[in-house]
C-alpha cells in the first residue's frame, strides 16, 4: 500500500526515500502502463528533472512500464515543457519525474495523456491499490529519443528572429534542466548573459514551467503585469482572442484584455484548471499569478522558456525599457500573498464570509469580495491546511486599511474555531 499522501491534485510528490521510492516508481510506472494499455497507448514519453533521486526513480518507473509491454520513449534531462512538447507534438501520453519547485529533498511525477491531457492521479491510486496480476507477455522496449532540434523550432517559432536586438540578460536556471537547452538556443540570437548592466534579468524554477522577471533596476516584476504585456502583445496579433487569467490576479490583466478588445475569462487558480480552460475556451493565453503563462500554440500548456521569449519579443518591438513598460501598467497596488494554517479551512472562509453580505462577493475559488476600491480573494490550498490571502486596491491607503481589518477579523475567527 503506497502512502496516500503522496497523490495530489495535480501530480504526484513525495519526500525521497521515505514516501516516494524506486519500489514507489515501479508501483506507479506499471499502474500508469495498465492505464495506457486500457486506452490503446502502447507507447509513453519519460523525461526526468536534475534532481539527485530523478534518474534513480526514473530506471525504477520505466522498469514498471516495460515489464507491462509498453515501450518508453526515454528523453533524458528535459525541462518539464520539453515533455509537454513531447506530448503534444508526436501524440504520445508521457511522463516526467519531478517535484517542481518542491525542495531537493522531494521528488515527485507529473503524467499526462496524449496531447497533454491531464491524467487523474485517483485513477492510478486505484490501479495500484488493486490487484495487479503477474505480466506474462512480452517486454517493453526502451528508446533513447533526441528531442532538441524539435523543440528548439517550436520555440524559436514564437517569435521574430530577425526583429530580435541585441540585448544584455541576466539569467538564473536555479542549476535544473533549463540551462542546457537554453543555452543551445540563445547561440541562434544576438544576446549576451551578463550579471552587469542587463536589460532584464529572469529567474526558472528547477524543471521550466514558471519564470519571474527582474527589470533592469534589480527590481522584481509581479506576474501579473507581464501577464498583462503578454495579453496586450497577443491581442494584437490575434484580434479578440479569449484570455484564461486566475483568481488571484491583478485587476489591470482584465483591464488590458478588455481595452485591446480580447474577452477575459476568470478561472480557478492551478495548472489544471487554467489548461482545460484554456483548451475548452480555443483562447490563447493563460495567466497565473505563480509565473506560469500557457500558450495555445504550446498545445495549451505553460513554459517558462517560451515566456522569455514572448518576453524577448515584447522589448525589441516595444523599444521601451522593462521598467518603463511596468510603469505604464502599474495602476493597482496589493499584498504579497499571505498564508495561515487553518484546521478546517473551508468552514473558516464561510465564517469570514458572513462579515461581508451586501457585498459583492462570488465562491468560484474560495472567497472573493470586490468593491470599487479593493477586492480580496480567501481560498483553501489545493495541498496543504492553509488559507490563502490577496489583496489588491487602488492605492496604499486602501490597501492598508483593508489587510489591517481583515487581519483582525482573521485572528478573531482563528480564536472562535
């Protein structure tokens, strides 16, 4: 019996050894193949992040593949957009062995049917969890496949090369996957990688779906102005496209979206409800406030890498520094998202909630409340017993007020539960 902890709402995570091992790996790797043989998938990409434990699970869960005679297309140390790619472009369900931004210490999987569909981890607690006869059919095999040269035009095919300036940038790939592949990419442009007087800096997490930008005074850039920029860039090249944004994000998204004609459309915060969103919707952008930015031409998925690219474009066509671009969408003001440990948190939120009827509230992700001045978003985490927090409002002065208010207001229901 695996640790049934370890199945979350979107992937598959775990402390290594201790909850996740390569007896884990192989459990789960040849429950995912009895799924794939049941839908007629005979053959399943697997990528693994740079985590010390990825390529020691990465053996384990392919072993479980073959040994139920599904083939493996074996990638290597891909970012986790490289096996979407994968996914989407070949029409292949895959796999890829990672934690995400999770500490080094986790490890975890994220699987996918073909096209990047998300694939139910409750589906493969099932599997698992039942009786599992002894295989007597014939192994299967294992392939190394290259993949690079594909997704390198996938990429590179966002954009106009040759409207490209030359630019100094600082990049951290947090010592994860997207170094490598970045690298061979940026050799095709006229970039220079420099700590000193860059044009704008960006930071990845360790497998490469989310990215957060620095400009060029060191100073961070809330996602949800690059959302913003991104949404403007594409509504001008698509004409009234459909735009997915999450809850928790900054009003001056909807504002773009609507003033360059496009139609917003508000979701539940997490990859998989802004992804199905998006593909149900045919839109073509999704934004979260996390930094994670999903492209209908990346078979609706999110990439960190093509985000510095959409980037890239945005500032040699804007002519315009970051800072100064920030500044002209820098209307609203908010808090940095805050969390508190909460036993019971949706009877928690439905207490708070009973101090602001008359309001204009809505429950699609938690609670949110909105006025002309301000709007507040309350909402449980999809993993964890915490509430999560955000506030944005017109100015300091309203923003401060209502945190300090609605603090209080927290604290004291904190005591009452």
């Amino acid at each position: 019996m695996l640790n049934p902890s370890i199945f979350r709402a979107y992937d598959i995570r775990g402390i290594y050894p201790d909850e996740l091992n390569e007896k884990t790996a192989y459990q789960i790797g040849r429950a995912f193949a009895v799924y794939l043989k049941e839908n007629a998938s005979l053959k399943v990409v697997v990528g693994y992040d740079a985590r010390v434990s990825s390529p020691i699970l990465k053996r384990s869960f392919i072993e479980g593949i073959i040994n139920e005679g599904v083939n493996v297309w074996d990638i290597g140390l891909v970012t986790i957009d490289m096996v979407y790619f994968a996914s989407g472009y070949f029409h292949l369900p895959a796999a890829m062995i990672t934690a995400s931004h999770n500490p080094k210490e986790w490890n975890g999987f994220k699987l996918m049917k073909s096209n990047v569909d998300f694939f139910p981890t409750e589906d493969l607690e099932t599997i698992i969890n039942g009786k599992q006869e002894v295989s007597l059919q014939e192994k299967g095999a294992v392939m190394a496949e290259d993949i690079k040269n594909d997704y390198i035009k996938h990429v590179l095919g966002f954009i106009d090369m040759e409207a490209i300036r030359p630019m100094r940038i600082a990049i951290d790939t947090n010592s994860g996957a997207v170094g490598p592949i970045l690298k061979l990419i940026l050799e095709k442009l006229p970039l220079e990688i420099s700590a000193d007087h860059y044009h704008f800096g960006c930071v990845f997490d360790g497998d490469g779906d989310r990215i957060i930008f620095i400009d060029e005074k060191g100073e961070t850039v809330n996602p949800s102005i690059i959302g913003a920029l991104m949404a403007k860039y594409f509504l001008k090249r698509y004409p009234y496209g459909k735009i997915v944004y999450s809850v928790t994000i900054s009003k001056i998204v909807p504002d773009i979206i609507n003033i360059y004609g496009g139609e917003a459309i508000r979701e539940k915060v997490g990859r998989t409800f802004i992804k199905s969103r998006l593909k149900e919707a045919d839109g073509i952008l999704g934004i979260e406030a996390t930094g994670h930015y999903y492209f209908k031409k990346n078979f609706y998925a999110d990439s960190g890498i093509i985000s510095f690219f959409v980037l890239l474009d945005i500032l040699s066509n804007e002519k315009k520094s970051l800072s100064v671009l920030v500044s002209e969408f820098s209307k609203y003001v908010s808090i940095p998202e805050i969390n508190f440990k909460i036993t019971n948190p949706q009877e928690f939120i439905k207490k708070i909630a009973q101090n602001f009827e008359g309001y204009d509230i809505d429950w699609l992700d938690g609670l949110t409340v909105r006025t002309s001045d301000f709007w507040l978003n309350l909402r449980p985490s999809n993993t964890e017993p915490l509430v999560r927090l955000n506030i944005e409002a017109k100015d300091e002065l309203v923003l401060n007020r209502v945190k300090d208010d609605l603090m209080k207001l927290i604290e004291k229901e904190k005591v009452s539960l």
